[in-house]
C-alpha cells in the first residue's frame, strides 16, 4: 500500500509537471506573437511617420530611409506599446509556468515541451 501511495504520488507529479509546461509554452508562444503583432504596428507607425517627415523637409529626391532612426523624437518605441508590454507580460507567465513546471518534474521531463 505504501509503495502504491508513492507510485500515485510521483505519477501525479510528473503529470503536473507535463502540463504545467506545457501550459507554459503555450502562453509564452501568445506572448511571442503579441510582442510581434506590436513590433510590426509600430514598425509601420514609424515608417509612416518618417514618410510623412520626409516628404514635410522637401527631400524628395532620395525619399527618407524608413530604416534610419536618426531622430528619437520621429519614432515610437516598443517600450511605449501597450501591446507589446501587455505580449511581454504574457510571456513572463508562460516563463514562470516552465519554471514552477520543474518543481514536479525532471528537467529530462520538462525541457522537451
């Protein structure tokens, strides 16, 4: 009986284990792809906006290098987005699902999901 109370004991844990990671992978991937959606609005906020610029200063000859970040004030950053720290917080939960995810489970266990 008590050799059967450990068996369940550690069946439950690595069962926990499983999902609890693989719970985490799967809120980290959201978090991924909202980062991203948030990455690719103000990349192209900041390519309008340095259009728009470019085209106000009369250099319309060579048009404005929408890769050039020559003025802090012309772009947006991702630490402004509300997407992309509300992605950025999603991920941090699926990181901490992995990690509470290792307190039930080998990392031989955990690490592949």
């Amino acid at each position: 009986s008590n050799t059967m109370g450990k068996v369940d004991c550690q069946t439950t844990n690595i069962l926990l284990a499983v999902c609890f990671a693989a719970a985490g992978s799967i809120v980290s991937a959201i978090g991924y792809v909202t980062e991203k959606k948030a990455h690719n609005r103000i990349n192209e906020q900041n390519r309008e906006l340095s259009l728009s610029i470019g085209s106000a200063s009369g250099d319309s000859q060579n048009g404005p290098n929408p890769l050039s970040n020559t003025s802090s004030t012309s772009t947006k950053s991702f630490i402004s987005s509300k997407l992309w720290c509300t992605g950025f917080g999603i991920y941090v939960i699926g990181s901490i699902l992995q990690a509470a995810a290792l307190k039930f489970g080998a990392q031989s266990v955990v690490a592949p999901l």
